[in-house]
C-alpha cells in the first residue's frame, strides 16, 4: 500500500473479529513504527501489548468499572469543556456515526451499549498501551502521537483495523496492575487492534475534515 492510500483510507475500526493476532505480526507493526521522531531522539514511549488473558482481566475490570458510571482518573486528565469549534466538530461526527447506524439520538441503551464496547477493546483480544515515565512532559506526548499514527498506519497497510481510544486509559491503575508497573509511569493511550469485517456498518465509517481553507493560511 502507498502511503497516501495508507494514510486516506485508514478509518477508526470498532467491531473486530474474537481471533488473536500473531505476535510476530504485532512485532513487524511496531518495529516499522518506532522509526517515530522524537525531540532529540529520547524515544519517551513504552510499549505493552495486551492478549489473551491479561486482556480478559483489564476487559472485565474496566467494563465494570464503566458500567458503574465510575469517572475513573486518567493519568492526563480528559478535557471537560471544549471550544466552540472542537464542540462543533465532535457533535457532527458522533451525529453522523449514529445516523449511519441507523441509530436514533434518544436510543440512550443502544449508545450506552456502543460506548461499553470500548471497554471491551471493540470485541478484539489485543490492545497496544502506549505509556511514558512520569517525568516526562507535553513534547514527550507529542512524540508519543507521532508513533500512535504510525502503528495507525501500519496497521492498516497490514490489513487489519484498530481504534485509538482514550477511554482505554480511563482507568490506568487496572492497567499498571495488570503489567506490573509502578505508579510513575503513566498512561498515554490505547489502541484496540484486530481483524474486522468490512460489510459492518460501524466498520465502514468515514469522517469529514473542517475545509482546508477553515484551517490552513498562507502568508506571502
Ligand atoms: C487521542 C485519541 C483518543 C481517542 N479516543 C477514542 C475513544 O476512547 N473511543 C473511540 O471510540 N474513539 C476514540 N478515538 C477515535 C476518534 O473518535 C476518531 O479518530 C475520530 O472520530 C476520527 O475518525 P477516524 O479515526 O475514523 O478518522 C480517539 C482518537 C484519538 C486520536
């Protein structure tokens, strides 16, 4: 796959197939994306991949916790209020991703189910937990982005499918338990990742992007 393509038809993922992923494979993705830049090549990330049953234990304690309506305490806490712009955006899209499922806005069961399922990585048996030392700062994260896209991409030139989600850390206490970490190191984002079916309708959606000339300004 081309990189263009790779990078134009890479679309979030969210109903995979309950079929592990070859480590070797998982191994081939992240080496090819750890070719990430950093700020003077610190490589700031941590890798832990997630399978069979450690990821049985993190699904069932973070969907309970979940289920519970438990705020949880990521280790960078998510945002509350959003600008104007940003609110208009996340509203748009959630709007199209639930008119694509034919899913009505007051169907508060159905959405609260979609919402759960991320907490069970999507149906998947891997996730990839990006992680960082906690004295690490905002640049750190940034570099830590830049590989989150990366393992995005390969992903998809691998022709399986993943969803980056934050919800994934929402609890990150049951994440470093689960890997025998101690509390300074703190989680950055996780990425459920596995084969799909691509006649799913929640596997075939396609977001839009603000027009270029919203975004982009060229001084002369
Ligand atoms: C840092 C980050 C956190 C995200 N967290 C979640 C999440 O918790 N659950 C989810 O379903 N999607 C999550 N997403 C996926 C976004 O919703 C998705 O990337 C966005 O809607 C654009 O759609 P696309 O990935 O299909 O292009 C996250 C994406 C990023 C980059």
């Amino acid at each position: 796959m081309e990189l263009i393509e790779a990078i134009t038809t890479r679309a979030s993922k969210r109903k995979f197939k309950d079929q592990p992923i070859p480590h070797e494979i998982i191994n081939k993705i992240l080496t090819i994306s750890l070719r990430a830049p950093s700020w003077a090549n610190s490589q700031p990330w941590e890798i832990a991949v997630s399978t069979g049953k450690t990821s049985d234990i993190i699904k069932s304690r973070i969907y309970k916790s979940a289920s519970n309506d438990d705020p949880g305490n990521p280790d960078f806490p998510f945002p509350v209020l959003w600008p104007e712009k940003q609110s208009k955006n996340m509203f748009e899209t959630g709007k199209h991703r639930y008119e694509s499922l034919k899913i009505s806005r007051d169907d508060n069961d159905k959405r609260k189910e979609i919402t759960l399922s991320n907490y069970l990585f999507f149906g998947s048996q891997t996730a990839i937990f990006i992680y960082m030392d906690e004295n690490l700062g905002c640049w750190s994260m940034l570099d830590c982005g830049i590989l989150l896209q990366n393992i995005l991409l390969c992903v998809n030139d691998f022709g399986l499918g993943a969803c980056p989600q934050a919800y994934l850390v929402r609890y990150p206490d049951v994440l470093r338990d689960a890997f025998n970490l101690s509390s300074s190191k703190k989680f950055v984002v996780g990425i459920s990742i596995g084969y799909y079916d691509e006649k799913e309708d929640i596997n075939n959606i396609y977001t839009s992007r603000n027009d270029l000339n919203e975004i982009v300004k060229f001084y002369d």
